[in-house]
C-alpha cells in the first residue's frame, strides 16, 4: 500500500492504515478521524509535521480521504459533522506537503481538482439539508448545526485554495460554486459570497485562467442578488464580490457601464444601508467606464483622504493647542485675579489698622492735652511759663533721640558690611606679611662667618702656600681670545655651581653642628645628674620637656621599660640586633 521508503514510520500511521484496510467502507470516515489529533500536533513548518504528511502520502491515505467525500454522510455516524473534519483533515494534510515533483506534480493536477470537486459536493449535501429544515424555533439548533458544518467546509476549501495557488482557478472554474450561489438561500449564500474575494486575494492571477463565460455568469449572478435581494448582507457581500472582481480583472470595469447599464440605478436602492463606502467605489467604477481612469479616480480619492485626515490632523492639533492656551490663559487670568483680590485685601487691612492707628494716637494725643491742661489749672500761674519750657525741652530731646537712633539704624547696615570688609582686610594682610616672612626667611642668606667643614687656619696656610708654589712653578702664558673666553665660561661655571650648592652646604653644616651642641648639653646633663634619692623638684623641671610628643614618647619608653622587666626570662632570648616588639595590649598613656 505505501509508496515508497522511510527509515522510521510513525506507529499511529501505520496502524491507522491497517485498520482502513480491514474496516468496512462506511466505517472509514470514522476511522479516519482519527488523523486530526496528530496532524493538529504536528505543524506543517515542523520536521515532524513534513514526515508525518509524507507517510499519510505514502499509504494512499490522501487518497482514501478524497475518495469518502463522496460518500452519503446521512447514514455514517456522525453524519455531516464527520464530512466537515474530513474536508478539515484533507486541507491539513495537503497543506506542506513534501514528495518528489513528479508526485508533487500529479498530486496538484489530478488529486487537488478532485478534492475540490468532492469538497463542494459536501457543502452542497449539507446546503441542500439545511434548506429542508424549516424555520422554527425548534428546527433553530439542527440548522445552526448544519450551518456550521458547511461553513467548515468552505473554511477548508479557502485554507487547501491558499496553500496551492495553481489550483485557484479551479475553485471559481467550478459549476458547483455556482450552483451554490443562484441558491435563494441567503445564510449558504453569505458564505459563498465570502469564499469569491478570499480566494481571489490568495492568487490575484487566477481569475485570469478562469473561462470569461464563467466570470460573467458569476457577475450575472451577483448583479441579479443586488437587483432581487432584500438582505443587506447579500447585498454586501455581493458589492464586495464585484469590487474585488473588477480589481484584479481589469476588463471588467467596462463590462460594467456596457453589460450592465442598469447597475447605478440598482445601487440607488441600497443607499445609506451601511455600506456606503463600497457603494461609492462602485459608483467611481461606473463613472470611469474604464480601469485607467477608474485607478486614477482611485488614487484621486486617495490623495484627497490623505489631504482630508492631514487637514483633519493638523486642525485637531491647533485646537488641542487652542485649548491648552486657552486653559493657560484661563489659569493666569484667575491668578493674576486672586493676586489682585488678595492685594486689595491686605491694602484694606493695612488701612485699617492705619486708621485705628491714628485714632490712638488721638485718643493718646486728646487724653495727654487733657491731663496737660488739668495741670496748667493746678499749678500757680507764675510757674505755667516755667513748665511749659520744660515740656517742650522735653519734646526736643524725644524727638532727637528717635530721629539719631533712626539714622544710626540706617546706617548700620553700611557699618556692619564696612566692619566685615576691614576685618577681612587685615586678616588677608596677615597672612600675607607671614607668607613673605616665611618666604624671606626660606631665601635669607647663610651666615658667612661659618666656614666649611674641615677649613682651619693651618689648612688655610697650606693652601695658599700650594697655590703660590703652582704659581712660581707655572707663571702665567700669554692666552688667545679664544682661549680666555673658553677659560673665563669654565670659571663662570665653576663659580655659579660652588654659589649654587653653597647655601645647602652651609644649612646642612649648621644643622650638623646644632646636633652635635645637642648631644653635648645632654651628654652633660646626663653626666651631671643627681642621684634619685637627692632630686628636687628644680632637677624635675630641669630634666622635663614640654613637648608634647617628647613627653608621650618617654612615657611609653618607660612604660615599655617597665614591662620587659617583668617579663620572665625566657621571653627575653632573641637576637641582640633585633628591635623590641612592642605588645598588642593597649598602654595608658595618661
């Protein structure tokens, strides 16, 4: 039974096709159902999904299927239901196919035409039981039944037209699809009425390989749904159908104003029934009475929807911006508002409490009169003269008083940031007097009664008495110019690098000798010690030192000392060059 052969054959395959084999002939449907659990588990794009269509290939089992199509489903269990999988494992199983092209090419000239053939011929059993079916309430969940059944038919017919383009023009070359469409059916006919554009935009070229009596039986019968019908889906979809017609057949376009002249006064029928936009490209069509016009017309329209969304655009974005400006403005209109209420607010307060102010000072003013009056009457009138002048040498000096501390609050400001500006003067003149002074003091000269090391009076002697030998031995040659200038840049040299070293020298001897005068005063105070039983407090102070870090230093020594007495003896072995490891506990310096 198989065709070929594999090194490794799927185990369910081969059972499968044993039991064709054995099964009776209405039995086979059922059997062969049970392909779809493993070709839904194995894609066509995977390894497995090629080897497992190639095998199905190989034991006829694509044939077996084409074959059972034909089969009367009425008496099979399952019924209809079981021929909608079948044509569903059929578009499966043909879709990635892999076999030689000699096969490849059989396959697509002979087997895919008589699955279509058969695959309409289902959809026409189950279309021509569901027309039996009254419309009932009762009869409503079997025709949905068979309603779905056929529509899974048809899925399957558009899925295997997709997959092989060369047999497209089949599908619309078919008189069963005609047939389904002149039905007075009209939820069958939706369905076909769908089926004409998706497999027309599987292979756009088809529809040129199709006989042109065919085409303009299946315009025929679509205009005639638009002039009979009453369903907008019908109409719809038959709009649709001849749009996508007349785009990929171009000749069409004028069939339309010369076969069909009656069409635009069809349309005026369906107008403002929902589909507007498809009635409009079909009244463009009508119009052009050509495709070259008709295309530009299209893209015409195009250009102006373009123009018209950027339009839209650009407008819908000035007025968003509009709105946001306006809120804006709004927003600063309402600030600037309760800025000026708030203004007004604090100026009334403010003038209130100037005026209650004033109405004090007043009261103060009126009540101090009366009490001045009140002593004018008591007093003799020999002192009124008197009292009065004191009363206004008082006023004077109150009024100065208050008048100089409001200068001197004015000006205080200005004395406070004077004050801060001359103590910052001298603070920078400080530290600028102390960095020339301690610039002049790197820089200042060596004291030139120190003389350099190891120079004594007899040394001195013996050098001048060396030079005056040189002299006497070598008296002196007359020297070209050449020859003076070469030994005058010698000496130059010799002199700038002795100038150059000689402050260094100098600092360096003096450093020597201040250490050695050091160590001479200790090594006297050390000799010249007390014993401890004899020290006073004079010698303490004597022998003490006020630095800081001297006197930390001798704690620790002696608190170090200390210790490495106490230490035992065997602690104490080690290297006599090697210094004394101080512990890691901690000492108390203080």
């Amino acid at each position: 039974m198989s065709r070929g052969t594999s090194p490794v054959r799927d185990k369910r395959i081969i059972h499968l096709a044993a039991e064709v084999v054995e099964t009776r002939d209405r039995r086979v449907p059922v059997v062969l159902q049970r392909l779809k659990p493993i070709l839904d588990t194995s894609p066509a794009t995977s390894s497995d999904g090629v080897r497992i269509r190639r095998e199905i290939w190989e034991f006829q089992l694509l044939d077996v299927l084409i074959l059972v199509l034909k089969q009367d489903y009425s008496v099979i269990e399952g019924q209809w239901l079981t021929a909608a999988r079948l044509t569903t494992i059929l578009s499966q199983a043909v879709s990635g196919l892999d076999i030689p092209k000699e096969d490849m090419k059989d396959v697509e000239n002979n087997k895919l035409p008589e699955a279509i053939h058969n695959m309409f011929l289902v959809a026409r059993r189950i279309q021509a039981r569901f027309a039996q079916i009254p419309k009932r309430p009762s009869k409503e969940e079997e025709r949905q039944f068979h309603l779905r059944n056929y529509k899974t038919v048809l899925d399957s017919l558009i899925y295997l037209a997709s997959g092989y383009i060369s047999v497209t023009h089949k599908v619309l070359s078919s008189p069963w699809l005609l047939q389904l469409l002149i039905l007075d059916n009209e939820e069958t006919v939706a369905y076909i009425l769908d089926l004409i554009p998706k497999v027309l935009r599987a292979n756009w070229l088809a529809i040129k390989e199709v006989n042109i009596k065919t085409v303009y039986s299946i315009m025929d019968e679509l205009i005639y749904k638009l002039s009979v019908e009453s369903s907008v889906i019908l109409a719809t979809g038959a709009v649709k159908c001849i749009l996508c017609i007349c785009e990929y057949h171009k000749p069409m376009v004028a069939a339309l104003s010369t076969r069909y002249r009656g069409l635009r006064l069809l349309l005026a029928r369906w107008e403002d029934k929902g589909f507007s936009r498809d009635l409009k490209s079909l009244h463009r069509l009508l119009d052009a009475g050509n495709a070259q016009r008709a295309e530009m017309e299209k893209n015409y329209d195009s250009a102006v929807m373009i123009q018209a969304n950027w339009k839209g655009y650009i407008t819908r974005r000035k007025l968003a911006r509009a709105n946001k400006s306006f809120a804006k403005f709004q927003k600063a209109f309402r600030n600037r508002r309760k800025v000026k209420e708030e203004t007004m607010t604090r100026q009334k307060h403010q003038s209130e409490v100037e005026y209650k102010g004033l109405v004090n000072r007043q009261r103060i003013m009126r009540e101090f009169r009366e009490r001045q009056l009140h002593c004018i009457e008591i007093l003799p009138a020999s002192k009124v003269e008197k009292y009065l002048e004191n009363e206004q040498i008082q006023a004077a000096t109150k009024i100065q008083k208050l008048w100089r501390g409001h200068i001197e609050r004015h000006q205080l400001t200005g004395r406070r940031d004077l004050v801060r500006q001359t103590r910052a003067a001298i603070k920078i003149q400080q530290t600028v007097r102390r960095w020339l002074e301690r610039l002049e003091n790197r820089k200042g000269k060596m004291p030139l009664q120190l003389l350099p090391p190891g120079l004594t009076d007899d040394r001195r002697v013996e050098l001048q008495k060396t030079i005056s030998n040189y002299r006497e031995e070598n008296p002196p040659k007359a020297y070209t110019r050449g020859e003076l200038e070469t030994v005058h840049k010698k000496a130059t040299a010799l002199l700038s690098r002795y100038y150059g070293t000689v402050r260094e020298s100098r600092k360096a001897e003096q450093r020597r000798q201040t250490l050695l005068a050091r160590l001479d005063t200790d090594s006297d105070l050390c000799a010249l010690a007390p014993d401890l039983n004899k020290v006073t407090q004079r010698d303490v102070d004597m022998y003490s030192s006020r630095s800081v870090p001297v006197a930390t230093k001798a704690r620790v020594s002696h608190m170090e000392t200390l210790r490495n007495l106490q230490l035992p003896w065997w602690k104490k072995l080690g290297d006599e060059f090697q210094d004394s490891e101080i512990q890691e506990e901690e000492v108390l310096l203080f």
